[in-house]
C-alpha cells in the first residue's frame, strides 16, 4: 500500500474536524466518535500530537488490532484520535468499528483532497493522468489562504498547475510565462528554494512550464537546474552569437563554444528553436527593464555585462560581432567596418581601378559593414556617423576624378558641389576614434582622400592666381566686393527686406550642415539661381577678415574694420543697419538690444546686416573641426531668423578656413608671422602659390599664399584662413525664403544639394535616364526649366513630369499601375503622375524599401523643398483601408515601404 503523505492525512482530520463542528452538515454523524480510521500504510514520524483549529489530535499508527484497541483505550478525553491502518473491517471487527467515526475505516483519496482543497464537483481528467506527484505536492505546498477556486465546477489540469507552479516560483499566476521565468530567475533565493523541491514536483513543474512557456523554457530550466539560472538571461544574449538567426553549420569555433556551454544547461544540448527563442526572450527582458527606471537600466547593463564576461570564460569574445545588443558587439563590427575601409582604401591591398579610385566592390563590402554597424541597439550615435562619412568618402574615391578644371569658375563650383562635402566628411574623418584599429583605417582613409583634395587645391590655386594676374572680367563668377550689388540690390529693387547674416569664417563645408539645420524643418526654403545647383561667392585676397569682410561691405577691394563697414554699407544703402557682435549682445532675459529688435520690426529698414562670429571664434578658441555647425550651435542665426519671416535671409561669409592638422602640421617662419599669407619678398615654394593683381589688398597687391591646408606661418590655433586653398578662398552664399519662391528675380527652389556619393547607392547598378528624359549634364541640375516643375496639386499633363532619372523595377511596378485598385485609388484627382509613382517607388524598391527624403528627391527629381508634400500624397495614394504601406521613420529622414503589404493591399500576387 502507497503510503500517504503527512500532509494528505491532515487535510483529512481537517476534513474530519469540520464534519463534527458542522451539525447541519447532512453527512454529519448524530453521535460522531471522537476517533477516525485511515487506511494508509501504518508509518508516522512527524509529532503525534498535532492542534487543528484549537483541537488536540493524536495520531497512531496502528498494523493490528491490538494496537487499534489500545490506543482507543488509553486516549485521553481531551484528544481526538486518529488510526492509521492497513486492516479492513472485518479484520479489526465490530467492537472497534463501533468506536470510529463512521464505523469504517476510511479511505486516504488525496485526488478527493485536491477536490476539497480547490472546492469543486470534479477534477479534469488529464490534471489526474499528470501523475501522484500534482496531488502531493498540491497538499504539501498550498498558499496560506488556500488554493483559488477555478471558475467552473471541474478542477482543469491548467488551472491546478498554473496555481502550482505560481506557489512555487513565488509569482503571480499571470506571470507563468517565458517573461515572467526570466524576471524570477533574477531572484537567487527564489531559485534555490525552488531546485530544493523533491525530484518528481521539479520534474513535474518543469514540463508544465515548457509546454507553456515554449521552446525557450526548455533552456531557461536546463540552466535553472544545472545551478546557473541567475545567468539564464545572459545565457539567453549568447544564445544569439552562438546560433545565428540563419540557418547554415556553425563553424568549428561556434560549435566548440557550445559545447563549452553545456555545462550551464546541465549537459543538455539547446536546439536551434530553443536557442533562437531563448536569445528572442532574453532580448526582449533587456528591453523591458531598460525602459523601465534607472534601476531598470542599471539591472539591463549588468546582464549585458555578464553575457561578455561569460563570453570570454568560453573564449567566444571574437564572435561577439554576431550580437545585435552586446556591447562588445558593436565594438567588433566597428573594427570590421574598419577592416573593410582598410581593404578599399587606394592602394590597400586590393586592385584598384583607373586614377587611382577605390574598387567599388571593396566600396560595397564597407557598405555592409556599415549596415550591420547601424543595425547594432547599443550603438554609439557620434560613432556610426563618423563611419557613415567614411563610407561617403570611399564613395568618392571610388569616383572617377575628374579632369582639371578649365576656369576659376569651374573650380569655385567644385568646391561648392563636391569639395565641401568631401571637408565635411573628412572633418570627422580626421577626428577619428578612439579605438586604435579603428583609428589606423580612418588614417588611411584620410591619407587617400588628401592626396586627391590636395590636387585639387593645387588646381584651383592656379586658376586664382592665373585670373587674378590677368584682372580677368568675372562673367559668371560672383566675388565678394560685387555680391551686395549683384544680389541684394535687385531683390531690395523686387520690394523685398533682406537680412544679410555674414558668418564670419564659415566654410563651404559648415554651410552644408547650416543649410541642413536651417531647412530640416521645413519653414525656411533655400533658392538658388534658377533653381539649379548651389552657387559660391569668391573671398579678396588675402582671405583675412580685415581684407574680405571689408571688400564685402564697401563693393570694391578694400581694408578696414567694424566703422570703416559700417559707413561703406550706409553709404551705398541709406538707411541700411549693420549689427557688430557687440551690438548683438542685450541684458539679461533677451537675445538682443532693443535696437536690433526695432530695426528687424521696422519696415523702413529694409536691409539689415549682421556679423556673427561664432565660427571664427572657434578658430582660435574651440576645434571647428568637431563641431556642427547649425541652429543650436549658432544660436544668434536661430534667434534672428526667428525676426525675419517677413525677410529674404542672404547667408555669406567673408572666408573659410583650415583646421590645424596637429603633428602633420608644416611651419614655415616668416618675418610677418601671419597664419596663412606673406608678402611677396621670397619666390613661392612647395605647397604655395604667387598671387598679384588690384585683387590682392595687402603687401602692395602681391603675396604668397599656401593652397596646402598643412602649412601655416604664424603661432597654432584651432584653424587658420588667409591663404589660397578653396577652402578658405570660396566663400558659401545660402539664401533663404519663407516659402516663397519668387522672393529674389532669377532664383528658385533649390534641387538636393548633396552629391550621389554622399547619399546611400540605391541599386547595384546606375540609375538608366527615364522615357523620353535626357540626363543631367551636371550634377544637382535638373533637366527642365523650374516653370515647368508640379505643383505638388496642381499638376502639369503627365508626360511633362517625367522624371530625369529613375530606378527600374518593371514587374512590381507596372503591375501596381495597373492594378484595379490602384485605378480606384487614383480617381480623377490624383496629386502625383504615374512616371513620379513609378521613380519614387523605384528608388524605393531598389534600396529594399527605404531610402532618404534627399536621396528621393534626387532621384525621382522633385525640388528639395517638396520632397517631404510628395512623398505625403505617394503615402495617401497607397493607404489602403488606413494601412501603413509607407512610413517615415522618426528621424524624419527615412522613408519605408512595406513591400510585403504593398503587394498584399494591392492584389500583386504572383505578379
């Protein structure tokens, strides 16, 4: 006979015990004996004496007759006794029965226990086929309060277990899922309480919960049993590492990992299922917890701590690459990121093609690299951007270089369309990282990316000396001492007020980022003439402050300071203000005096101009290298563009500069000691150019100038401007409108400033010229006039709004076109052409649903200010019954197209 447990025969006194207190109870006995007989295997070690409700009972074992006879006898009157027996009824007999509750000797069910416990009618049947082990343990471990009641009548094998399992673990029972196991296995005592049940409940309890749980239960067990459940989840993070998401053999390393593991899962060997779901669980926790509270983000960091230091307990550190969220992870696909840049820099180790351009495959390698960098959760923003610019700068090596260029002019605008992007990128470029393996690639990149800027230095260099000897007519090309007349007069002329911002020392390359800040937002629209590419403005010569800022304000080559500009200006424009930094400055509570604010507000000054110096101070105080440069760095542009809604807002600067290039450095010693000029009196040498001519306002009109950005003359600052460089030399002109594209004659919309190369490749292969379109024959030009432009609602007929290049994708394409519901979706008022569909789509396909805003202007053509309103009506065109098939991420750059829903929304199945 089974014996019962100590804790089964109690819930049968209890039961017993609430019979003789209950005289309403109809199964009550009129004069119940104050004994009871079990049958149970006669063995009691616990106390014999047990109170119940304030009722002493004395328990005996009893295996015959006469043992049941005299513990009848000797009972004391203030006991109730109870006798366990294997005998039956007619073995003990008549006599004793009499003096037993019942006259029998009762049966020990302990599923009638269960039934009791939980008060119900019945029990599931497959809660009974579980095994011997749910009842015992459902008697030996219920809550202080009691089992809950089920809803229904019948005792369901889920209900009985969860309620188990909840008492054991210590949770509630909706916690009894792979969440709410991962959350207890934070709990170290929960845990030993839990592995110091009997085999059989921990046995039990385990396959419940992997039947529950899921296939990741089965290795958050396996640990919890093998005594490492504290590390289940960050046994779960290197789950990720050590199976990868695609399914192919490990490779011996991985494979020799996992077999170091098993030890923390108690020997047992994970499946791919598990592993995977078990790293998904683990991932998800950390989520969780870090978006919780600080202490949250404390307990997520310590598990991602102690995954890596597991990691190299079982010398898998070098796979750690493979991990999405590891720390570590984003380290090893940085260093493989510089890896890749090492191999595609010119010159590198692999072949290169013709002038000396980085190989494109090499190109596209960093370029996946680059992907897996960005997709790593714990990357480090200032990090992945400085390797996006690296990725751009390959792109430009791997561009054919091309041919010098035939005039000044050509030069000023290569370096205003292409160059100045290139200074950007290589500016972060040249700051660096801290890593030294990541250091060395970037030095390598800086090196080739130099050698061709320095080229190009060279040639522009040349040209300006050439044309300023020669007191060559400008034509087209706009200087410095003609920009007030050229441009600002005419829009004054057009009716229009004007606020001239000269940001003293800002590049071509910082008004890139100013210009990006400035119109992110979409309140300010950049013009450009005709509504092509950026223009430049060229700098006097030297390109010094006292020389160019002066020529700007007076229209013609000249030296001065702040009072000589501020009559120049007033002369030639009455009633014009000039604003000095000093006069910027106001009390405490307010940006700027109150005569600043008199003079925006005042319709009869129609020009104001102010000087802002936060570059150029970074020049001699800060490293201009590092910084971006843009409405919340520059915050007098901020606060005065907030004054100027009603005004054309003209963006110039008198020079750029040159960074310090810190131990590669060049300095030479002269007699002036000026930082990036000297006069004339020793012939030019290596790296400098002699420039002569009315042009050149100090040293009796001829000095030399360096065009190589190393060399200085003069003590170390941050940077340096006064020589021949084009950075220094070409001056960026922004103008700026709010919405109203006809505020300067001549000028319009701008098109996406950015190069290709600086923007992500959309397609393995080159855009192919659209029907009937030619391509562009410079780049940022768009092909038609900008009267011939949509209206982003007021569309010309569909075959004028064929984009000048798209990226082809016929079959799903076309048959969205032609589908039924895109027919019903477009009506009769569609605000987008089908060509404009089609490019946007393309572009969109071709990147594998996403691209940028500016990569889709580019491409599909559409003027940089109205990239943002198309792609607003492309979304509306697509929204089927309110699904999302195009989104804009949050950083309001990035597109998405849901390929998968596109197809679905659209009935393109199989097509």
């Amino acid at each position: 006979m089974t014996t019962v447990q100590p804790t089964a025969i109690r819930r049968k006194i209890e039961a017993w015990l609430t019979e003789l207190a209950d005289p309403a109870d109809p199964s009550a006995e009129p004069h119940s004996p104050a004994a009871i007989a079990l049958r149970t295997r006669p063995e009691w070690t616990d106390d014999p004496l047990i109170t119940i409700g304030g009722t002493t009972v004395r328990v005996v074992a009893c295996p015959t007759p006469l043992a049941a006879r005299a513990a009848l006898h000797d009972r004391p009157e203030t006991e109730k006794l109870v006798l366990l027996t294997e005998l039956t009824d007619a073995e003990l007999g008549d006599a004793l029965l009499a003096q037993v509750s019942r006259h029998t000797v009762r049966s020990v069910d302990p599923w009638e226990l269960v039934r009791q416990m939980f008060a119900v009618a019945d029990l599931d049947p497959t809660l009974v086929g579980a095994g011997r082990w749910v009842c015992d343990a459902l008697s030996d471990y219920p809550p202080p309060d009691g089992w809950p009641t089920p809803p229904g009548t019948v005792l369901t094998r889920d209900h009985a277990l969860r309620c188990l399992a909840a008492q054991l673990l210590g949770l509630s029972r909706a916690q009894i899922d792979i969440a709410g196991l991962l959350q207890w296995t934070t709990d170290a005592p929960a845990l030993l309480r839990f592995t110091g049940l009997p085999a059989p409940v921990v046995n039990g309890v385990t396959e419940y919960l992997v039947g529950l749980a899921g296939p990741a239960a089965v290795a958050v067990m396996a640990a919890v049993r093998a005594g490492h459940g504290v590390d289940a989840i960050p046994l779960g993070l290197l789950a990720g590492v050590l199976w990868p998401a695609i399914s192919e053999s490990p490779g011996t390393e991985i494979a020799v990992a996992r077999t170091r593991l098993e030890p923390r899962f108690g020997g047992a060997r994970l499946t791919a299922a598990q592993a995977l779901a078990f790293n998904a669980a683990a991932e998800a926790w950390v989520d969780r917890t870090a978006d919780t509270d600080a202490d949250g983000r404390r307990e997520a960091r310590r598990a991602l701590h102690r995954a890596e230091t597991i990691a190299a307990d079982i010398d898998v550190t070098t796979l750690l690459g493979a991990s999405a969220l590891l720390p570590n992870g984003f380290t090893h696909r940085l260093r493989a990121f510089a890896a890749a840049v090492r191999l595609a820099v010119p010159g590198a180790g692999l072949p290169v093609s013709g002038g000396g351009q980085a190989a494109a495959p090499a190109v596209a390698k960093a370029q996946e690299a680059l992907a897996k960098l960005e997709e790593h959760r714990a990357a480090e923003a200032n990090r992945v951007s400085t390797a996006c610019m690296a990725l751009r700068l390959l792109r430009w090596l791997c561009t054919v270089d091309t041919p010098a260029p035939a005039t000044l002019y050509d030069a000023l605008h290569r370096q205003v369309r292409q160059d100045s992007w290139v200074d950007r990128a290589r500016l972060d470029v040249f700051a660096g990282d801290t890593d030294p393996q990541v250091a060395d690639a970037y030095h390598m990149l800086y090196r080739a990316v130099d050698a061709r800027r320095a080229r190009h230095d060279q040639q522009f260099a040349t040209l300006l000396a050439a044309a300023t000897s020669a007191e060559a007519e400008p034509g087209a090309l706009l200087r410095v001492e003609e920009l007030l007349e050229r441009l600002v007069r005419p829009i004054l002329d057009h009716g229009r007020r004007v606020l001239l911002l000269l940001m003293d020392g800002m590049s071509t390359a910082a008004a890139t980022e100013l210009a990006e800040s400035l119109t992110s937002t979409g309140s300010w629209l950049e013009l450009t003439p005709e509504g092509a590419a950026r223009t430049g403005v060229l700098a006097a010569l030297p390109t010094i402050t006292e020389v160019s800022r002066c020529s700007l304000f007076s229209g013609r080559i000249a030296v001065g300071h702040q009072a000589d500009e501020v009559k120049a200006l007033t002369d030639r424009f009455p009633g014009a203000v000039l604003l000095h930094k000093g006069a910027l400055r106001a009390r405490a509570g307010s940006p700027f005096d109150a005569d600043v604010l008199t003079a925006m507000a005042d319709p009869r000054t129609t020009l104001v101009a102010a000087v802002v110096n936060t570059i150029d101070d970074a020049l001699d105080r800060s490293d201009p290298g590092t910084i971006v440069w843009g409405a919340d760095t520059i915050a007098p542009v901020r606060d005065l563009l907030a004054l100027a809604q009603d005004r054309v807002v003209i963006l110039v600067s008198d020079h750029g500069h040159v960074i310090d290039r810190g131990p590669e450095g060049v300095l030479r010693t002269t007699a002036t000691h000026e930082n990036r000029w000297r006069p004339a009196t020793e012939p030019a040498g290596d790296g400098e150019v002699a420039v002569s001519g009315s042009r050149v306002a100090k040293a009796g009109g001829r000095v030399v100038l360096p065009w190589r950005e190393e060399l200085r003359y003069g003590p170390r600052k941050a940077g340096y401007h006064g020589g021949a460089a084009p950075a220094e030399a070409v001056i960026p002109l922004l103008v700026l409108s709010a919405g109203d594209e006809a505020a300067v004659p001549g000028w319009a919309g701008a098109p996406v400033a950015s190069p290709d190369w600086w923007r992500e490749p959309v397609a393995s292969s080159a855009p192919v010229p659209a029907s009937g379109a030619q391509p562009s024959s410079q780049p940022g030009r768009r092909t038609r006039p900008p009267e011939e432009v949509d209206t982003l609602f007021e569309l010309a007929p569909a075959e004028a709004a064929t984009p000048s290049t798209v990226v082809v994708a016929p079959s799903l394409i076309d048959a969205l076109l032609a589908s039924d519901v895109y027919a019903q979706r477009r009506g009769s008022r569609a605000p987008l052409p089908n060509e404009r569909v089609a490019a946007l789509l393309g572009v969109l396909v071709a990147g594998g649903g996403r691209a940028t805003l500016e990569t889709l202007a580019a491409h599909a053509d559409v003027p940089a200010h109205r990239i943002a309103g198309t792609v607003t009506a492309l979304r509306k065109l697509l929204q089927v019954e309110g699904y999302a098939v195009l989104t804009v991420d949050p950083d309001g750059r990035t597109v998405k197209l849901d390929l998968d829903l596109l197809t679905e929304q659209f009935g393109l199945e199989g097509r």
